[in-house]
C-alpha cells in the first residue's frame, strides 16, 4: 500500500487556531451534512517532500463531508447503512443529509458522553438505504474492546485533510506514526511522528494493520502539540457501550436491527474486512 509521510511543523501560536478550524465543520453552522467521494484530482502539487496520495481503491469506504464554507471532516462506511465519524463534526443531533452521487439520505448522532476533548469523540450516521461500495467492496472493521493501539504501535491514518496549515482538503491522504500515548486509561491515544492531523482528517479512521486484516482502532480528534495527534480509541470499552446504547435508541424509534449493523460490533455481518 501507499504510505504517505507529511512534515507539519507548525509554531506553538498556531495550535490554537488549527484546533479550532478542525472542531467548527459546516454543520455546526446550521447545513445539511453532505458527504462523497472526490475524484483523484489530476495535476495536484503536492506541499510535501515525497508524498503521495492514497489509493481511492484501497479506500472506497472514506468519504468527505462537503462543507461548502472551507471546513471538512471525514468519515468510515462501518456497515451497509452506518457511518463512522467525529463528535465535534456534528453540532447537534442533525439531519437531513445525504450521500451525494449515492443518493442515501442520511441522519447523525454524536456520543452524549463526549466532553469536548479527543475521549469518546465519535459519532454514527444512518442512511435509509445500503452504501453500495464500488465494486462491491467490503466495509471498514472497529477493533474489538482492548488497549490497543499499544505504545509504540505504528497507526495508520487517512483523511481528507490539508497537507499544511490552511492549505486545501479533498484529496484523501493516508501516512503512518506510532504510538506515544496509548488510550489506557483515557480513552484516546497520541501518535507524533512524521505524519501528522490537519483540518479536514477530522473523524477519519485510524488503522491497525497485521498481514491478514485491518481494524479501525481510532477516530481522529485533534491536534495537542508540534507534530501529535489525538485520536478517540474505539477501542475502548466506553465507546463500544455507547454503540450498544445508540442501537437500541435507533430501535426503540422503530428501526429495523438488521438496519443497525456495525463490522467488528455484529458478528453476523459478513460485508466487512477481515
């Protein structure tokens, strides 16, 4: 697979504003969320010494949220009818939206629990009919509850983010950074390395990679130091009973369980990676 190594060196007087472009998403501001997937720009000059863009086909479950206003989040085809992404991308409860070219229409909820920081910063979208992958590939796999990503574990991360500060989004990178704070007990871990969040790779996936599967083992939150990011450990055994809540909320609204279907949370669900 491509591995994409991004440098960003920003000053200490930045941070403050980084974080707070990647935690005010279109949404907050009263939109329609409206997710897709850009075509691989042709002609793109990369900002970075020895980038290169993530393969569009390795990853057919990441879409982008289309902000419209210059902010973006990313988000995880977890099941057939069921998006994963960030907390802080969703101001409230919202919906309508819909998957642009796909034609889903789509409603999100974000984890009551989460408290404004990088722990339980996540959130689930439900559309009212199947995201048909391209060719039928399968969906992306949350990790089972455990400790990992464990110290020093390389994590690989992928968004639709800029490659600098205040740099464009909607080209799907991907890189890898180990672990400097791993998520026992707080329920978020750290990488920092030479790959780093910027606006846009908020609510996109963190990956743990072994030679026969992959697993979403994280949800990026946002930036804490020079070159650290942070990500919500889905993981944690927090996030997997917010899971189990949100289901049964969703059912006891009149939803279908088999609508409610989450690689790696249903074992019955047979369209997931390994």
């Amino acid at each position: 697979m491509d591995i994409y190594s991004k440098t960003i060196r920003w000053p200490a007087s930045t941070l403050a504003l980084v974080s707070f472009a990647l935690a005010i998403p279109a949404a907050a501001q009263g939109q329609d969320i409206e997710l897709f997937r850009p075509d691989s720009p042709v002609g793109v000059k990369l900002q970075v010494q020895g980038g290169q863009e993530a393969t569009l086909s390795f990853w057919p479950a990441t879409f982008v949220f289309d902000g419209k206003d210059g902010d973006s989040c990313t988000a995880t085809a977890v099941g057939p009818k069921v998006l994963l992404t960030a907390a802080h991308c969703i101001f409230a409860d919202v919906g309508p939206g819909v998957i642009v070219r796909y034609s889903n229409k789509l409603k999100c909820w974000r984890n009551k629990q989460w408290n404004g920081g990088a722990a339980r910063d996540v959130a689930l979208c439900l559309t009212d009919k199947p995201i048909r992958l391209e060719q039928s590939a399968p969906y992306e796999r949350i990790a089972p509850v455990s400790g990992e990503p464990a110290l020093q574990r390389p994590v690989t991360m992928l968004g639709y983010g800029c490659t600098v500060q205040g740099g464009s989004t909607g080209v799907l990178y991907q890189g890898q950074s180990p672990v400097v704070r791993p998520p026992v007990p707080d329920r978020f871990f750290s990488t920092s390395g030479t790959v780093a969040l910027c606006a846009g790779d908020s609510g996109g996936a963190a990956y743990l990679f072994n030679d026969t599967s992959r697993r979403i083992v994280g949800v990026a939150a946002m930036v804490s130091g020079k070159e650290t990011s942070d990500f919500a450990a889905t993981s944690d055994a927090s996030v997997h009973a917010w899971i189990a809540r949100w289901t049964k909320d969703r059912i006891d609204e009149g939803r279908a369980k088999e609508d409610l279907k989450i690689c790696g949370i249903d074992q019955t669900l047979n369209s997931c990676h390994r």
